[in-house]
C-alpha cells in the first residue's frame, strides 16, 4: 500500500511526515524512559548492595574484634539467601583475608589479595563494594561483596520491548497515514491535545476520543475504538494502546519502587535493632565488669586484714564474714548468667513436684531477708491461710520470689516498706489461679519502661550515679522462669517515685498427691576416706586438701593429668575430684583411664569444672564420671557427696 503513495503527493508527504514525528515521539519517549529506568537500576542496585555490606560489617564487627573466623563465615554464608550476590570476603586490619564466602557452582574469579577503597565499582559485568568494618570508631577491617551486574541484559531487553512498540508503532502509523483525507487536522490536533495533558499531569489514562461519525475529538478518560473507519483511526488507536502499554509500565515501576522502599526500610530497621543490641551489649559488658569488681575490692581487703591482723582473731573473723558475703554476691551474678544462657537455649529444666506456698515463701525469704534488713526496710508478708499447693520447682520458685524481693530492696531507698502477699482467684473447679505480689515505695518505672524491664540487661536506672548493683538479667530471668511453671509475670507502677508491684500468677492444684517419702542421704559421721584432688589451680585445691585433712581424711593432691594418672594406682582413692581443663591429659581421658584400672573399680569420680551446661553433664557422666560440681565449689558441695556416699569403701575396708 505505501508503495502505491507517489512521494511528490500531498499523501505522501502526510504520511512521511506522520512517520518522521511518531517516529521522532517513540524514540524521544524510548531514550527518556531507558535512561531513567537504566539510571534508577544502577542507584537502587548499588544502595542495595552498599547497604548489605554495611548490615554485614556491623554483624561482623565483634567476629573480627574477637579474631572469631568461624562468627564471620556464618556471616557470610547468609549471603546464600542473595543469589545474585556471588562472591563475599572480610578483611582483617592488616588487610589480609578474614573469612571468605563464594556460590557454589559459579565460575568466580579470585578474590582481590587486599581490599580496595571503599565504595562501589563496575568491574567486568560485576559491582563489587567495599565497605570498612569499625569498632567503637576504629576501622578493623573490610567488607568485600561482588555481585552480578545486568546492567546490559536488562538494556537488552528493555530495548527490545521499546523496539518491538516502536516497530509495530510505525507500521500503525504508516497504515494510518497512507489513508488520511482531508479532515486531518483536527484528529491530529486531538492527538496532540492528549500528548500534551499526558506529558504535563503524567495521566496515562487519557484516551483520543472517536465520535460517532469516526472523526475524533478531544481526549478525555477512557473513550474506546468504538468507530474504527477513518484514515486516522488505527494511528488513534495505537496511540491509545500505546498510552495503556506505557502506563502499566509506568505502574510496574511504581509498584517495583514502592517494594525497593519497603524492604529498604525491613534493613533500615534491622540496622536499628542490631545497633540497638550492640549498645545494650556494649552497657551488659560494662555493668558487668563494674559488678564483678565490687566484690573484688573487699575480698582483696579481707585478705590484707587476714595477712597484717593474723594475731586477731576478732578481725579475721570480720574479714572472712565480708569475703563469704562478697563471694556469693559473685556466684550469684554467675548464675543467674548460666540460668538466663540454659533458659535461652532450652537446656534448663525443672523439677516439677506439689509444693505449698508457705514453705516456698520461707525458702525465698530465708534468702532475700538479710538484705531487707541490712537496708532496713519494712517487710510485710499476707498469705492465705489455708494451704495453697502449686505444682513446680521449689528452688526455682524460691529463686523467683527472692529476685522480685531483692529488686525490691535495692530500687526502694533505706527505711522503705515491702510487702509480699498472696490470694487465690479464678473457677474453683480447676483449682483457679495464686496470684502473688511483691510491691514496694521504691523509685518505681516509668509508663514507657513496662514494656522493657523485662528485656536482658534492661534496668530502670541505668545513669552512672545509681546505688544500685546488678546486670539486668534478674527479671528476665525471674519471667522466664514462671513461664517454665505456666505462670506470668507481670509489673505495674505508677510512674517515677510511685513504687512498683510485681505479680507472679501460678496455676493452683485442684487435688494434692500423698507426699512421696525420699530416702536420707545420711551423714558422713566419724568415717574417714581416701580422697583425690586434681586441679591445676594449685592455691584452690590444696585450701580444700587442708580442710578435708583437718577433718581425719587422707588426702592425695596432683596439679596435673599424668601425674594423677600415675599415683592413683597406688593411692587408690575412695573419691577422685578431678578438674576437666587440666594440663598434660584433660579430665575426660583421665577418669576414662583411670576406669581401666582394677584397684579403681569402686572409686566414685567427680567432674569439678567451669562448664555447667546440659552438654557439660552429658559428656561428664559419659567418661565415667558420677557427680558434676560448677565452680566455684565450696567444702560443703564435697561433705555432702561424701555423706551421700557413706556407704561406700572406706580407709578401715580397703585392707
């Protein structure tokens, strides 16, 4: 048909020129709309991979700090949820490789010897980043990710797209053009009309309107082909469809960008929490370290009263009450450390047996009073009379209550008042609910602290002129503990200087069970045993040699594995305390060696170790072990094993 147009006719120069501007329009359109989308790609491309190298620097910052290799592989193998991030690596400040990650089945190039300047690069079809790791403002080392980058199949295949529109765009027009008439400038114009509302209100709704004639009006929302003759009419057409086409494009990129911002913000906000957690480890660390040296401090002063003052005993005495004191305050900050480390990793598992409250209250009390009063504080206890029996555990109930009691003192100013009572609500069918409350005159907590005091290392004061001690854990762990019973812990105050309450709800027992008689372990009475003391801490284990001495016991004391490997044979020991990290040959191998030996058949071996988790235990009692002790140990834990083993072999029966 186009070759039927003469080109020094009117038509044909129409038709010319209606290719050249629709022709001159698509391409203008075309480049506008590649370069925008090709410039957004490479910014949200290179802000998404900046922003997964510096996700990747702070998680890794104490991995590198630590000289941890194995933390920052694992840091780095989460890049597998990225498939087009292919290559990663974290450099040490010495700028050599710290761990390094690559895709598996990928043909990679090696990884750069040092670490470039930090940035972004384009480096043979691939974006690479570097991206500095810092340590409370020092750079201690750097991210390196590589990833692929289609910048040119994406060009590829928009331009493509745009070809095939432009293409059939033009043929459109050519179609059009070649059957103009006379009445062609006002559909032109209607054209030109929407053309310039699009551009200038980017409303890709508008349409070229036809009348009912097949002449074409102004553009207007939505309008149709419902009138197809006319010259114009196909070129109106694809005009439309063209309008409808860039549109859903339009919409694409919107919907596209609108996802970019919302996973920007998911990073934006784990950014947050991970710094948010970093500054609460930074405070943990910091508290703790305080927390462990008060008790120092004393302890070191004891033992200067006890060096210069040997002569009275009056003093001596004074300076061993301080040092019991101080010793347990730090063995309770231990604990309550391992207790939260079990609850968090599913290792910690109670007793569950039927309790009643009164003799749990006592327990806790028993615990929580000699620091009420050394505060002087009031304390007011209202329980029901009637026996309230709950089922659970009854050290760590007692454990709960006197953590609620003692933050109670310690947040309450001297001579403040405590009251601890108990009631029972609910359907009495089942039992119903004991709800016990620990309130106090104290400072109190403020409305947006409620949600947070029970969070780890949490404390509602946490400036440097507080009075009071602790790591934040003991709420938490007090919570976690009434979960383990099926209980809840909650708190309520009414703001700063108001006081606070704290009230554990525990389900109540509709029927109690007879009570099961335990067997006595008895007492060690005036038996005496052959004892085994091995531990490389040399002023440890010959203080409690010389206590088991002056009670009647022989004891043997070796510092070292081979050396208690080759003594016992002829020591033959009815108890063998033996510590795990020794020098030379470690506490497993050495009780399963000694196990082998004969003479040893009715030893009883204890662990005496630093470890205290599940695992510890399991591969304890595994090597032959019979009894696992967590330091710090005290002369009481080794009387009560040996009371508990007073039926064994003793010194008088080995002949």
């Amino acid at each position: 048909m186009l070759s039927r147009l003469r080109p020094d006719t009117v038509r044909a120069k129409l038709v010319a020129m209606a290719l050249a501007t629709t022709f001159a329009a698509l391409v203008t359109m075309s480049v506008s709309m590649l370069i925008y989308d090709l410039s957004t790609f490479q910014k949200n491309w290179v802000d998404d991979l900046t922003t997964q190298a510096e996700i990747v620097a702070t998680v890794s910052a104490p991995a590198v700090g630590f000289n941890d290799p194995a933390v920052a592989r694992q840091n780095l193998e989460l890049l597998r949820v990225r498939p087009q991030i292919q290559q990663g690596a974290i450099y040490g400040a010495d700028g050599a490789i710290f761990a390094a990650y690559a895709q598996s089945g990928a043909n990679l190039p090696p990884l750069p010897e040092r670490p470039g300047r930090p940035g972004h690069a384009i480096e043979g079809g691939r974006m690479v980043v570097y991206h500095p790791i810092l340590e409370n403002g020092e750079r201690v080392g750097t991210v390196y990710l590589s990833a692929r980058y289609r910048l040119l199949d994406r060009l590829a295949s928009y331009a493509m797209i745009l070809g095939v529109v432009t293409l059939a765009s033009l043929l459109l027009a050519a179609l059009v053009a070649s059957r103009l008439q006379q009445a062609i400038t006002r559909p032109l114009r209607a054209v030109t009309e929407v053309a310039r509302a699009v551009m200038q209100r980017r409303d890709f709704s508008l349409r070229v309107e036809h009348d009912a004639d097949g002449s074409h009006g102004k553009g207007g929302q939505g309008g149709g082909s419902a009138v197809h003759s006319g010259e114009i009419g196909t070129l109106v057409d694809a005009f439309n469809d063209m309008l409808a086409e860039i549109g859903q494009r339009a919409n694409a990129l919107q919907e596209a960008n609108l996802t970019l911002e919302r996973e920007m913000a998911v990073r934006q906000g784990a950014e947050r929490a991970l710094l948010l957690a970093d500054r609460r480890k930074d405070e943990f660390l910091a508290t703790l370290a305080h927390e462990l040296r008060n008790p120092l401090a004393p302890l070191r002063t004891g033992l200067d009263i006890m060096r210069l003052n040997g002569g009275d005993p009056a003093a001596s005495l004074r300076a061993r009450g301080v040092m019991e004191r101080q010793l347990k305050q730090m063995v309770r900050l231990v604990d309550d450390l391992l207790d939260v480390s079990r609850i968090n990793t599913g290792k910690l598992t109670i007793r569950r047996e039927s309790l009643e409250l009164h003799a749990v209250v006592a327990n806790a009390l028993e615990i929580a009073r000699p620091f009420i009063d050394a505060q002087g504080h009031e304390l007011a206890v209202d329980l029901p009379a009637r026996p309230v029996h709950v089922l659970g555990d009854t050290t760590r109930l007692a454990q709960v209550l006197s953590n609620l009691l003692n933050n109670a003192a310690r947040y309450t100013p001297r001579g403040g008042r405590i009251a601890l009572s108990a009631d029972v609500g609910g359907d009495e069918d089942d039992g119903g609910r004991l709800h016990i409350r620990v309130a106090d005159n104290g400072i109190g907590i403020a409305p947006g602290m409620l949600g947070e005091i029970f969070e780890m290392f949490v404390q509602a004061d946490a400036s440097l002129e507080r009075t009071n001690q602790g790591l934040g854990v003991g709420l938490s762990l007090a919570r976690k503990l009434v979960e383990l019973h099926d209980g809840t812990l909650e708190a309520a105050s009414g703001g700063a200087g108001a006081g606070s309450t704290f009230i554990v709800t525990l389900p109540v027992l509709a029927e109690v069970p007879e009570p099961v008689a335990r067997p006595s372990l008895g007492h060690g009475g005036d038996t005496r045993f052959r004892i085994l003391l091995v531990d490389d801490n040399e002023d440890f284990v010959n203080a409690i040699a010389g206590l088991l001495r002056t009670m009647g016991h022989t004891v043997h004391v070796c510092h070292d594995g081979p050396q208690a490997l080759a003594d016992a044979g002829a020591f033959v020991p009815d108890f063998a305390f033996l510590d795990i990290g020794l020098p030379g040959l470690n506490g497993y191998d050495l009780a399963r060696a000694l196990r082998t030996i004969p003479a040893l058949g009715r030893t009883v071996m204890i662990a005496v170790t630093g470890w205290g988790q599940q695992k510890d235990r399991d591969l304890a009692f595994e090597a032959g072990f019979e009894e696992h002790l967590v330091k710090p140990v005290s002369v009481e834990q080794i009387l009560a094993i040996l009371a508990g083993h007073r039926e064994g072999v003793a010194v008088a029966d080995r002949g």
